[in-house]
C-alpha cells in the first residue's frame, strides 16, 4: 500500500476509471464489474459515501493498470 493513496469513494473510482477507458460490464449487489477494451477487469465496490479502505484502492489500481500518480490524476 502506498500512502499517496487518497482517501476515495467507489462512485470517485468509477469516475476515474471511466476517463482512461473502461465501462460497466454488470452490477450484482453493491459491487460495479468495469473492463478496459485492452481485457483489463476490476471490480469496485460502491457502498454509498463511505471511503473505501486503501489496500481495496490499491487492489483496484494494481488490476487497472494505473499508478497511484496516475490514479490521483484522474480525481
């Protein structure tokens, strides 16, 4: 875990994730399926406004393909 990670939403994730190319494959509960056209999968949790913890953030980054740098851009 890094701590450059920003405390975040999983609706900012979302956010961020949209603008470098993925969408919303399915919706099962409280839990969003993206993928990027280039085969990238993640799943975020969105769990009204509470922040979700780091090490989730971190896991979503890590199967996005996006640096914590990169990630922080995109808020």
């Amino acid at each position: 875990m890094s701590p450059a990670l920003p405390s975040v939403t999983g609706r900012e994730v979302v956010k961020a994730l949209v603008a470098v190319g993925f969408h919303q494959i399915s919706v099962k509960g409280s839990h969003l399926k993206m993928a990027h056209p280039d085969g990238r999968r993640t799943i975020v949790p969105i769990h009204g406004s509470r922040d979700l913890p780091r090490g989730t953030v971190a896991s979503i980054l890590r199967q996005a393909g996006l640096t914590a740098a990169e990630f922080a851009a995109l808020l």
